[in-house]
C-alpha cells in the first residue's frame, strides 16, 4: 500500500515525482484550450449593453409616467364633462316649465290688481271671494313647487337686478333706495329673474 502522505509520488513503475513537481502546470498545456479569459472587447460590449438597457429602462419609465399622467387627465376631463352634462341637464329640467310659467305671470297679475283694491274686494260677496282666493292660492302653490318666488316686497334694498324703479318718493333716510311701494310685482324662477318687480323707490327728501 502507498502512502499518499510522502513527498514523493508513484507515476509509472519505477519512476518517482516530488508533490511540489506534480502541482506544477508551467509547462503543461494540456488545459491552455479551455480556459478562457474575458477580452477587454468583451468588458466594453457588457458594459454597452447596460448602458442600453439602463436607457430603455429610462425611456420605459417616462412612457409609464406619460401614461399615468394622461390617463388621469382623461379621467379628470370625463368627470368635469359628466358633471356639466349633469347640470345642463337639471337646468333644463328646472327651467322647462319657464314659458309655461311666464304665460301664467298676466293671470297672477290680474288677480294681485284684484286684491290690490280693497275696498272694491271687500264688497263682493264673502264665499265667492274665498272661492276665488283659494283658486288663487292652489295656482300659485303649484307654480312655487316649480320653483316661481315673488319678488317686490316694501323695505327690500333697490336691486337693479330685481328692481325697476318706475318712480321716486321722497323719504326720510332710512327708507332711500328701499322699494316704498310695489308698482308690479315681479318674479324669479328657481336663482333666474324672468321679470323684475317695478317699484317705487324711496329717494332723500
């Protein structure tokens, strides 16, 4: 049995190596062929590669954000045009009824110069002018459900939008430009004046 442990090797019958000799690969080219060192041609493809890719990577995420960036604006510009068909669409559904409402605006007119006369309503007979009273008021309920308000009430502020003032009256301070008397009541459907009230507006003495 050999000892592997001696400095010395068994090769062939009878010859003898040292271990230092047997590690020695200087003058053996069994091995060169198969390995292989990487060129420095090679180390700049590599790194040309990751250069690439980095790049690609670079224009992938700009795209990416590009794309979120749109897609959120297109979501933002669908909601704003849904929520402005949604209003159109209330509008005229509130509003639908205005020509309908401004036919009816001679009748309230002609039933207010009715009331307006006291002493002349007074002489009519008591159940015929509750009758009519109560026509009056079922009429006007309706046409307030619709969204119709008056407007032309005494000590209202003159507001040019609201107000057309026919005349003035002299008044003592506190009452100038307020309405002093309603000429015409006037009315505004839903926030839309469709006929201002024409008043008297008290002026400085």
């Amino acid at each position: 049995m050999t000892d592997t442990n001696n400095d010395e090797l068994n090769t062939k019958e009878g010859e003898h190596i040292t271990l230092d000799e047997a590690l020695d690969t200087s003058n053996d080219t069994q091995y060169s062929d198969d390995v292989q060192f990487e060129s420095v041609d090679e180390s700049e493809n590599i790194a040309a590669t990751v250069k690439k890719l980095r790049e690609k990577l670079r224009i992938c995420e700009q795209e990416k954000k590009d794309n979120l960036d749109g897609w959120q604006r297109m979501r933002a510009d669908f909601a704003n045009a849904r929520k402005e068909e949604e209003t159109r669409r209330g509008d005229m559904i509130k509003f639908a009824s205005e020509g309908l409402v401004e036919d009816m605006l001679p009748v309230l007119d002609s039933f207010s110069m009715a009331f307006a006369n006291k002493e002349a309503w007074e002489k009519v007979d008591a159940s015929w002018r509750k009758g009519v009273e109560y026509i009056y008021t079922q009429m006007f309920s309706v046409l307030e459900s619709r969204g119709l308000s008056e407007i032309g009430v005494v000590g209202e502020k003159i507001d040019p939008r609201m107000h057309i003032a026919m005349e003035g009256v002299p008044t003592d301070e506190s009452n100038v430009d307020t309405v002093v008397e309603v000429v015409q009541k006037g009315y505004r459907l839903h926030n839309k004046v469709i006929r201002p009230a024409k008043v008297k507006a008290g002026v400085q003495k």
